[in-house]
C-alpha cells in the first residue's frame, strides 16, 4: 500500500510540475494569445471544481467520511482553498498569475490547481481505505448490514453504538496501513455483533411470550396449574434455542413463537379452571360436573349420536372421539368422490372446450373455403371477360389484315396499270422521238438533196 501511495504521490508532483511549466510559458505569450489561454485555463478550473463539488458529494455517500475520516477532512480542506483560490481571479482574470502572497512564488491560478489535485489525492487514498476495510473486515460489516435491517437501534441504541465504536477502530487500523491488528480485532467484533443480532431477533418476535410467562411464574399459576406452566416455559426455551442456533429463520422463528404462546395461553386456562375448582364448595362439585357433562351430551348430539351418558365420563370423551374419526374418514371419503367427480366434470369440460374449438375451426375453414369459392368464381369471370376482350382484339386484328391486304392488292394492281401505261406512254414518246428525229434528218438532209439536185442542171 506505501508503494501505492507512493507512486500516486509521484504522480501528482509531475502534475503539478506540469501546471506550473504551463503557467510560467503562458507569462511568454504575446498578449491576445495569453489572455485567451488564460480564460481557457479558467473555464477548465470552474469545470474541475464543479466535478471535484460532485464527488465530494458521492464520497459522502460512500461513508468515506466514516472510512477515512483524515483524507476526508484533507480533502475537504483542500477543495475550500481551490475555491478561495479560484474566487480570486474568477471575475478577474488578470490576478490569475498574480502571487498568492507576497513572499509566494505561486501565482493563485497555480494554488487552485495543486489545491485540486490534493483534493484527488485525498479522496482516492479515501476510496481505496474504504475498499480494503469492506474486504478485510468483510465479516464485521455483514453483520453490520443485518442488525440495520432489524433496525437494532430502536431496541438497543447503546449497544449497537459500542459496536460502531469497535468496528471504526478496526477501520481505522486500516486506515493507519495497521491490517493485521484489523484482522486480529474482527472475532471478538463478530462475536458481539452475532449476541447483539440474536438478542433483537429474540425481542422482536418473543418478546411478548417472554413477558406472559415471566407473569404467570410471578402469579399462582404455578401452584394450581404447574404441569402446563412446565410445558409452556419448555415451549418458551425451545424458542430462545431456536434463535440463538439460526436467528435468521424467521418464518420458523414465528412459528416457534406461536407454539410458545399458545402454551402460555393453555397453562394460563388450566390454572383459571383449577382454581376456581378448588374453590367450589363440597356441594357444588356434583353441579360443576353435570355442567361438564352437559358439554359433551351437547358435542354427542351435533354428532348425530345417542345419548352417551350411561357411561362414565372418560369413555363419553372417547366415544366421542371414535365417532368424529369415523365421520372423518367417511368425510374424507366423500371428499375423495367429489375430488374424483369434480375430476371427471373438469375432463368433460375440456372436451366439450375441444369439441367447441374443433366446430370453431370447421366453421373457419369451411367459411375460408367459401371464401376461397368466391374468389375463383371472381378469377373464372376475370378471365372470361379477358378471353373475350382477347377474342375481340384478335377478329379486329385479323379483319385489319385482311382490309390491308385487300389494299394492297387494289395498289398493285393500280401500280400496274400505271406502269404499262407508262411503258405504252414511253413506247409511243420512243415512236415520235424516232419520228421527229427521221423528220429532222429529211429537214437537214433536203437542203443537200436540193444543191446535189440543182448543180447537176448547172453544170449542163
């Protein structure tokens, strides 16, 4: 655990160092890049004494007050200077780098963060003290856990707070890197945690047999009725030995306890009834008797039985008995038959809820198959109407063929004709081209024919 420390310590100095590296560059800086450091720097400090305000909280809940009240109380410390130191230059920045005093070479920026980190520091020395003592002394805080939980200090404030007393001494060891004096101290610690556990189980849940016994031993109870006084303080010890072996077995504890008083409230009517037999006079005793008797000729009757006083009266009681066993039995045997016709009406339910379920599934499919009827009528007729739109198209189809080729045999025909007619056109234009061509020769031929005729006769 030192060298634990140790190292964190080590840690903690670099930090620190650190902090104050940056602190002396920023002094470097040129202005508008120092005074924007320095507001960022403000903003992380206002940030980190808020997170060091929540975990201070949370500790406080983790008891590390109680844990490690030394770090605790540093760490508090340490926190309240972070602010002071903080107050100082929160709404002026430029005391940030101001000295904290006049012989100090800190500036106030620098003192809040090493106050901060003393802050870390003690708080996780705090968390680790806690942790430690929870295991090593994990036997003592169990059953610190369940005397809370029996709220032991509304039975026994003075005792329960010795304990704490001891248990905190124990920590405290811990806390002092003293373990093996902790360990060492836990039995005896247990011991008395496990008396004190098993005395508030014993007054809550027997407390008032405990106090009904103590005041028939202190009445005349004993004298007229100390037999049943006998068992009912048996009952009483049971129940003590009971809870001190496992005192938390409550639901046996409280049967315990009821068996206990039920005792108690048994012996308390004997001794009653003895009592006031011992004070009847002699006369009286045939009268109380005949008032006895009287009961079980009553308890006879409601059974369906005959008058039984011709016996004497402890074969009364056990006729009486004997005849309640057999009702029983013949009661238990009717039960047995309603238990088998009950039986046998649950298994015709459940087939007349099948038989139901089966009727409700046909009427479902053949409601679905009607359905499904109705749907193929639907597709046929779709499809009908389709075949028929198909055949119709098709004889459209089929007559606009026929239409465009009749066309086209009427132009064929036309084309033909046209063409013989041009082929008759361009034999007689051939015809009266040669023509005009022979008509030309005979008009460029004549003037020759005319001179050839004509020189003969001149030169004659």
């Amino acid at each position: 655990m030192k060298k634990g420390l140790t190292l964190t310590a080590i840690a903690v100095t670099v930090l620190l160092s650190g902090c104050a590296s940056d602190s002396d560059a920023t002094k470097t800086l040129p202005l508008e890049s120092n005074q924007s450091e320095i507001s960022t720097q403000i903003n992380s400090i206002a940030q980190h004494i808020n997170q060091a305000k929540e975990k201070l909280s949370n500790a406080k809940a983790d008891e590390l007050q109680w844990f490690a009240t030394k770090h605790f109380q540093s760490a508090d410390k340490a926190l309240n200077d972070a602010k002071e130191y903080y107050a100082v230059f929160e709404t002026d920045p430029s005391k940030a780098h101001s000295s904290t005093g006049f012989f100090s070479s800190r500036t106030n920026l620098q003192a809040t963060e090493d106050a901060l980190n003393q802050f870390n520091l003690n708080i996780a020395k705090s968390e680790m003290i806690r942790e430690k003592a929870l295991s090593v002394l994990d036997e003592a805080f169990s059953y610190r856990a369940q005397l809370a939980s029996l709220d032991v200090n509304k039975y026994y404030p003075k005792s329960n707070a010795r304990l704490e007393t001891q248990l905190k001494t124990l920590v405290n060891h811990i806390a002092d890197d003293r373990t093996e004096r902790a360990t060492a101290g836990q039995p005896d610690l247990v011991n008395r945690q496990r008396a004190l556990e098993v005395k508030t189980v014993t007054r809550i849940y027997l407390s008032d047999a405990q106090k009904e016994l103590a005041r028939l031993k202190a009445s005349n109870t004993a004298l007229h009725a100390p037999d049943t006084l006998a068992v009912a303080s048996t009952r009483v010890t049971a129940a003590e030995a009971f809870i001190s072996a496992e005192p938390r077995s409550f639901s046996k504890i409280e049967d315990k306890a009821a068996e206990a008083m039920f005792s108690i409230k048994h012996a308390e009517h004997i001794a009653d009834v003895v009592q006031k037999l011992k004070a009847l006079p002699e006369k009286d005793y045939e009268r109380h008797v005949l008032t006895f008797e009287k009961l079980l000729v009553n308890i006879s009757k409601a059974l369906g039985s005959d008058d039984l006083r011709d016996n004497p009266i402890n074969q009364q009681g056990k006729r009486l008995v004997s005849l309640i066993e057999e009702q029983k039995a013949q009661s238990s045997e009717g039960e047995q038959n309603l238990q088998q016709l009950l039986a046998q009406l649950t298994d015709e339910q459940e087939k007349v809820t099948e038989l139901e379920a089966s009727l409700t599934t046909k009427q479902q499919a053949n409601a679905q198959a009607g359905e499904k009827v109705k749907q193929l009528e639907a597709k046929i007729a779709e499809l009908n109407a389709a075949l028929v739109v198909a055949y119709t198209q098709a004889n459209e189809q089929v007559e606009a063929v026929a239409q465009e080729q009749d066309a086209n045999t009427e132009n064929a025909v036309d084309n033909v004709k046209v063409a013989e007619a041009t082929d008759e056109t361009a034999e007689v234009k051939a015809v009266e081209a040669k023509a005009a061509e022979a008509e030309a020769i005979d008009v460029e031929a004549a003037p020759q024919k005319l001179t050839a005729e004509i020189e003969p006769e001149v030169a004659s």
